[in-house]
C-alpha cells in the first residue's frame, strides 16, 4: 500500500474521534471528555508529523489518553442516568 493510502486510513479515524471529544468537551466541560479531546487531537498532530520517532510515540500516548477519557466521561454518564 502507498503512504498516503496508510496515512489516510490512520489519521481519519483519530480526526473523527478528536472531532466527537471537542463535541463532548463543548457540551459538558468535563476532565474525561478535556482528556479525550486533547488526547485524540496529539493523535492527529503525530500522524501529520509521523517523520519523527518521537511523533509516533506521542501519538500512541495520544490514543491511550484519548480512550480513557471518553471511557471514563461514558462510565460516569451511565453512573448519572442509572440512579
């Protein structure tokens, strides 16, 4: 496959993703959904500069970050509407 074949399929699900944490982060201001913005947009970043050794492992940190806040904002969403 070409490089920008495997950019492509790499960067639009973290932009999706950092798109749905900014969405959650303007309507509930919350540090879970702070983290999942933040975290999936260093994602985006590492992928547009994945020249860089160092890129690629702020884009993982990125994913593990931006995955525990959105788990984290939807735990304690499910908390809020159960009881």
């Amino acid at each position: 496959m070409s490089l920008a074949v495997l950019l492509f399929v790499q960067l639009v699900p973290h932009v999706l993703l950092a798109a749905v944490g900014i969405g959650f982060f303007g309507r509930y201001r919350t540090l879970p959904t702070a983290l999942a913005a933040a975290g999936f947009l260093v994602a985006v970043i590492s992928d547009l500069a994945n020249a860089w050794a160092v890129a690629r492992w702020t884009g993982l940190a990125g994913v593990w970050v931006g995955s525990i806040g959105l788990l984290w904002h939807l735990l304690s969403a499910r908390k809020r509407h159960v009881t």
